[in-house]
C-alpha cells in the first residue's frame, strides 16, 4: 500500500492537504514513502469533502498542511481531514502545521479582542488530532493553547547553516539584529550559534490599531561596518523589515541579510524587499512562494528534511529535542 511505512506492527501515514503539496512530497522523500492517496474536492457552495482512498485504521498518522492564503480554507480542509482519520479508525493523529494559523493573534492587545491562536488549537482537538507539531510559533508559550504533546520545532539550525556561508569567518564582523525589543531572545540564540557574534535591536513603534503598520526608529547596539543578520520568524507586508533595513544601513551597516521563517510575503512585501537595500533575503518553505512573490535576492531553503526528522523520532518515539541539541558556536 503506498504511502504506508511498517516499523513491526506500526504503521506511519502521511496525508497532504491541497495547500502546499509539495512541500508535504518533499516530506515523504525524506521519509522514503509516499502520500497516501487523498480525494479532495470543493463543491459549488465552497464546502470541501475528503476522502482517503486507502485504509489508515490503526495507522499513525501525520496530516501536513501549510496554511496560506486563503488560511481559513485551508484551516478547515485540516480539520476535516482530521476528522476523516478519526472516524477512519487512524491510531494517532498528528496535525503538522509548518505555520501555525492565527499564530499572532496569541493574546490581547485590547479589550474585547479574540486569542485565535488558542481557538484554533481548541478546534484541532475536537476535530481528534492527539498532537501537534508547528515550526516557529510566534510565540512559545502558545505550545500550552493545546491540549496535548506539541513538537516545536526550531527552523533556526537550518537558516544558521546557510547563513554561515554567506557572511565571513571574522565574528568580529558580524552583528545579529532583531527587529524589536520582543524579539530579542532569538536573536540572542541566532548570536550564540553565529558564534557569540555581538548584538543589536531596532526600536520601533507599532499602531495596535492598524495592521502593518510599524516606524522604526533607531539601532540599538553596534552596527557600523558590521554584516549584519536581521531575523524575526515572519515577513508579511515586509512593512517592519524593510524599515528596519534602511535604519541599519543609515546607522553604517555594510550590508544586510534577512532571514525569518514564515513567508508570507503578502503584497506588496516583494517590491519593499527587492528596494529596501538588503543583500539577502532568506527564508524556508514553510509557505508556497509562487512565481509572484519571488524577486531577485530572495533565497528559500528547505524545511522537509527537518520536518522528516521530527516525524520520524515522534513515530519511533524518540526524541524531537535530540534535533536541536547540537553544537552551538
């Protein structure tokens, strides 16, 4: 049966939502399988139907789906696919959100406000998912908005290595920004495992009444005649990389590279990235990027084998921190 892995009386299933399949084939590559064969379809009113074509009962099953534009289909199609293994007599479900949905919405900013990230993790309990694993959550504490084991994992192993090879050996040189003071924590791991390279902040204001709307305003730290090595884990609008940016490069920066994990890159984030002076743009696939959003020095580097991996210890029970554990300079 395809898309069917046996370890003794186990069985591992991998099942892609429509949002991003490739991304979910590179998965099954890693894992030297395929994806179990799926019928989705919408019907004229928008609802959505799936159906498995093959039997999961009994199966470990891992449901990917990336969680693009438009989000609250392809929210739903996970959660009726969910469901379908539930009442298809699936073992374990694990619901694998590369970007978790409504992952910034994790508090109130003012009263009356919704926390989505939590009803969302809500809505994947009840649909029958057993667990989670999600890459980069806006914020770590939102792991506690589910009600069982979540995988975090980190992304940043993956854009370090890649990162190291585009700015120069001398740590001297090298400087590790956030672009705000929430930020500062993973930019703290990014400088540790840069080498103990030095370390900046943009200090910004941001209207909590209008999206996207952010003013950097100066640099804290040393950037003069450093490559410095902006991150943050999105970039949607790109209205707060952009900015952040140009106040490195007016403090003296001699050159910029981005790197974040989700890209959302809604308009009009490639033209903001493509003029905003930065050398490198880096991010994973964590997202489709289609032709349009792509631009010259964008760079998009793989998740697969990390999410693989992931899958592979929670299948064979063992352990997903052992990832992460490596060497740090």
């Amino acid at each position: 049966m395809t898309g069917i892995i046996t370890s003794g009386e186990k069985r591992l299933v991998i099942v892609s939502g429509r949002a991003h399949p490739e991304l979910a084939a590179d998965v099954a590559k890693e894992l030297n399988t395929e994806l179990l064969p799926t019928t989705a379809y919408d019907f004229a009113n928008g609802e959505i139907y799936v159906r498995f074509n093959e039997s999961v009962r009994g199966a470990d099953a891992f449901v990917i789906q990336s969680h693009t534009d438009p989000i609250n289909q392809w929210l739903m199609e996970q959660l009726i696919m969910v469901d379908a293994l539930k009442r298809a007599s699936a073992k374990r479900i694990t619901v694998v959100a590369p970007s978790y949905p409504y992952g910034r919405q994790d508090k109130k900013h003012q009263g009356r406000e919704p926390i989505s990230a939590r009803l969302v993790a809500d809505l994947f309990k009840t649909a029958g998912a057993d667990r989670l694993m999600s890459v980069d959550l806006h914020a770590a504490q939102s792991q506690g908005f589910f009600d069982g084991p979540v995988d975090h994992l980190w992304a940043m192993p993956v854009l370090v290595d890649y990162v190291k090879t585009r700015v120069g050996a001398d740590r001297q040189k090298i400087t590790v920004v956030s672009p705000d003071a929430g930020r500062i924590k993973v930019a703290e791991k990014w400088a540790r495992r840069m080498g103990d390279c030095s370390l900046a902040f943009v200090h910004k204001s941001r209207d909590t009444t209008r999206p996207n709307r952010v003013v950097a305003n100066r640099v804290v730290g040393e950037v003069a005649g450093k490559h410095c090595i902006l991150v943050d884990d999105m970039i949607d609008t790109g209205g707060t990389i952009a900015e952040a940016v140009k106040v490195l490069m007016a403090q003296g920066a001699e050159d910029v590279i981005v790197a974040a994990t989700h890209g959302l890159l809604s308009d009009p984030a490639p033209r903001r990235l493509s003029e905003c002076g930065a050398r490198e743009v880096v991010v994973t696939d964590t997202l489709p990027i289609v032709g349009a959003k792509r631009f010259p020095n964008l760079t998009v580097l793989s998740i697969a084998p990390l999410l693989a991996s992931a899958i592979a210890e929670v299948f064979n029970d063992g352990s997903v921190a052992s990832l992460f554990d490596g060497p740090v300079g």
